[in-house]
C-alpha cells in the first residue's frame, strides 16, 4: 500500500509509446516538409529464427507508420561473418540510411562483437556500439540503446526531476543496467548498481526511490523489496508455465512480483505493457535523432 | 577506532608505486630479451607551463628508469589545433610509439576533446579516449585512466578479493569517479555513485565498506562518513592555507579529513603520498600493456 492508502499507478507503456510515436511521426513529416528528409532505418536478419523474423516485421510496419524509409535484407543463415560485415559496410556508407540495425542472435559463425564494432556508431541506434557507451559514459552526445531509454522515458513521466533520488538498478548487462545507471546518473540520481553478488539485495532494493528490475529472473523482487511509493520499472521479461491456461502453456511476467509490489509502489511497470512497447518507438526515436544529426540538422529534445 | 582497537593501516601509495615500477621494468627486461620489442612513450607538451613541465619531465625520468623509450616533444604555446593533432596522427601512425599523452590542459585554440578523440584508442594510455570509456563500460579489453586503475590496484593491495563488498564512489568525473565504478563493479562490488545532488551523503559514505573519494573538497569527508573498518581511498588534491608554515604558504590536503578517518577506517590513503605516486606507474602500466597488444604479444596481469 502506497503512503496514501492507494495501490501504485499502473504505468501504461503501451499508450506511453503510442504518444512517443506520434510525436516523432509529426517531426519527420515536418523534416520532409521543411528539408526533404526521409529518415530512413535498414534491419538485417541473418536466417529464419520465427521470433526474430515476428521482431523484424514488427519493426517494419512501425517504421513505415512513422514516415520513414524501412529496408529489410534477409539473408540466409549460412551467410559468411565476411558477407554480412559487407553488407553492413554497404549501409554505413548509403546516406539514405540513417540508422542500422542488426537482428541478433546471429548464427554460430558469425560474431556479434565484430558486427557491432562494424556499423558505424553514427548508425547505431541500438546503441551497441562501444563508442556509444563511451560516450553515454562520458556525457557526450551518442545514441542510447532502447530498452534503457524507454525506461528512462517511463521513470520521467511519471517524476519529471529526479536529482538527488536513490536509484538502484539490478542487473549489470551491457544492454540494460549499465546504460540505464549512466542515464539515471546524468540525471543526478545517486545510483547504485546491485547484482547477483550484492551482499543483501533486499535491504539495497528497499533504499530505492526509483528501483530497475533487469536481470531476467522471475519475480525475483518481492513486495517487500520495494520503498513505500517507489517507481518500480521491471524490464525482466520471463516465460513461466501456466497450467491455469491449460497444459503446457506458459505466461509473461517479469523480474517483480507485480501483485505484491503494486501494493506498495508509488507507480510500477506491468509485464507485459510496460518497458516492453518502448523498445520499437525507442528505435524510432533514435533513427529520427541519427537522421538530424548526419544531415546536420538541430536533433528534437525531450520527444 | 577500528574494530579490533587499532587506527587504520596507512596505505603507502609510493612504497606500492615503487613496487610496481620494479615489476614494470623487469616485465620490459624479458620483453626485450625474448622479442627485442621496447616499449615507447610519447609524451606532447604544448606551451611552458610550469606545473605541466614538472609532470612531463617526471613521466620522462620514471618512463626510462624502467626501460622504456621516452619521446618527449614540446611544442609552442602558440601551436594551432591542426599542428597539434597532426602531430597526433604522425605518432599514432609511428611502430616504435606504443603510448601517446598529450599533457593537458592545453592551451585555450586547440580543442582538449579533437585530441582526445584523434589520439589511437589503442595508444590512449591515459585511458581518455569515448572508445576506452566503451571498452570499459562494457566490460572488454581497453587501456583504463591511470589514477582510477591506481586505486584499484591499492584497495585489491589490503584486499584481494572485494566481490560482494558495498563500494561508494563520491564523484562522478570522467577522469576518476565514472571509471572508478566500473572497475569496482568488476570485481563484483555492489556499486554506488554519490555526488553534489545526492541526499544524505554522509549516511551514504558511510554505508560502504570501500569509500573511494574523488570530488576535490578539501576535507569534505569527515571521520564519522566512515564505516568501522573501511577501505577509504582519497583522490583528493586540494591545496590550503597553512599560515603555521609561514605567511601564504600551503599544504596539500585530500578530500578526507585524515586524522579523523584514520581512527575509524581500516586501511586509508594519507594526502600526499596515497594515490598520487600511482599515477606514473599507472602509466607506464599502460604502456606496457599497449606494447604487448600492440605486438600480438601477452600482455601481463595483475602485474
């Protein structure tokens, strides 16, 4: 129970990307109006995984509904790393290809590392790239990756100045909770970063104002772990059996225990709906800021 | 007064750095004999100003006590950016140079972060490069500031293995607080970032069992932000008043008040002679670490 007796706000991530998508459809009819600017995104699928191919789809269609330019290269899944490393070259280099994004996993004989290290960081909107978390490390301009972003995004709406909150994050990926405490730190939040070695995780969850959930355990947090009031944002996304639904089904839920920590929290993400919607319109996000910037234009703040 | 009744052990920074030095120098030794490789700093200085010519000379000396080739250029103060960093480039591109430091601050026509970003990240040995920040971030193989590695070194000097450990980092520079936690959180600490926006520091800092204090605050940390026991390393180099040694002279005085934490800390670094003397043999720490990588060669650890 929240201090006022009321359960936490059920922050809506869906509706929260549906808003930032129409706002970066807006700037990029207005980019086209104003310097007849097409962004445009090029996703890359190595092979036929099912579930990437639903991602990469996925992606597709919520580009072309923003306005911009989508190219997809599906190549077979005995493509050489050489191939695809050349074909990633290709699209640094094409102008009309603002934003670069390799579907991962790829297959055995490919690196990941060597993709990544590959496309150009000025392309990188998934922000992999090392030079991107160098400069989110650093405080210069680069491009961040989705899934932090969207949660930085949630955690605003809900609590515009954070300075001087505690936040901890658990969970240390290179993908999630360092770039979320990078954010989270520019944004003069004390942060801590916990993780499967943090000596007593629920007395260190409990201190938090704002606690990141990120390590891909279900309901790992307890309602107890949570601060009265807390915004709790649970990036954990977790298939559990559900007998409930009939045998061998399964259901969603995330790294908090969301019936008991909604109990608590000032506001808290559900799984799914929360994080989730973000990561696609965080990627819409980061072509249309990628897009600004090659061609030299003032990028939007604040979308 | 720690635990066991006893003030805290005083880490000597310079006995450590001499220590390291030694291992350097005989770790250049086999290099030579065995690949009759030698490793070469480059150091630029631009302008004659006093301090920086100190540094630049000290680096010289310690970088040949130990084997190493020393380049040294000094260049006029009136040097134009482009001079500078083509100067950058001829070294980057030069076999026998392993190691590149341009001594900063430079002066106000030239850009300190052109420099950065045109020096190798592979020659960056003062770690400063968005490239070495992202290879730190993430966790890959990178060449990491000097002061920041120089603190490590001295806290896994009391003790060995700190997985698991609450570490407070005060300060959040690029140059020694942000690498500081990435290095902690490594070693599998439970890492927290405080700065000037956090709540109640003083509680904060003295939750940590390593408290790491890098905010150049002459004695901003007083004897009771420390936790019985801790690990208290002082980044701090202030200089104050110290009228008892005379009309307008100074003493250097670190970011913790010393005679107090001393009482209560199991282990502290003193102002001078803590991390200070780390510095330079960070450094040459880094080069020879870049040689090696350089050369295809193993580079040491845990040297």
């Amino acid at each position: 129970m929240t201090e006022d007796g009321m359960t936490a706000r059920i922050i809506d991530g869906k509706a929260y990307a549906a808003g930032l998508r129409g706002r970066i459809g807006d700037h990029v009819a207005r980019l086209q109006k104003d310097h007849g600017l097409t962004p445009g995104l090029a996703v890359v699928l190595v092979g036929n995984d099912p579930a990437s191919e639903v991602y990469v789809r996925n992606k597709g269609i919520a580009t072309k509904e923003v306005g911009m330019n989508s190219f997809e290269f599906k190549l077979p899944a005995d493509t050489s790393e050489e191939d695809l490393l050349a074909k990633v070259r290709e699209l640094n280099a094409d102008p009309s290809v603002h934003g670069i994004l390799v579907q991962f996993p790829v297959p055995d004989q490919i690196s990941q590392q060597k993709v990544i290290d590959t496309i150009s960081p000025d392309k990188d909107v998934d922000g992999l790239h090392p030079v991107n978390a160098g400069r989110l490390a650093s405080g210069l301009d680069g491009l961040v990756s989705c899934t932090p972003l969207g949660c930085l995004m949630l955690i605003k709406d809900v609590m515009a100045d954070i300075a001087g909150k505690n936040a901890v994050v658990i969970g240390r990926s290179n993908l999630v909770g360092k770039p979320v405490a990078q954010l989270l730190l520019k944004e003069n939040c004390t942060v801590t970063i916990a993780h499967s070695r943090t000596a007593d995780l629920a007395k260190v969850a409990a201190s938090a104002d704002i606690l990141v959930a990120a390590v891909g355990r279900a309901k790992m947090v307890k309602g107890d772990w949570v601060k009265p009031g807390a915004i709790v944002i649970d990036v954990g996304m977790n298939r559990i059996p559900a007998p409930e639904k009939g045998e061998g089904k399964t259901r969603l839920v995330g790294d908090v225990d969301f019936e008991a920590a909604k109990e608590v929290a000032g506001a808290i993400t559900p799984v799914p709906g929360g994080v989730g919607p973000m990561t696609i319109a965080c990627l819409l996000h980061n072509t249309l800021i990628a897009a600004c910037r090659q061609a030299g234009i003032a990028a939007p703040e604040g979308l």
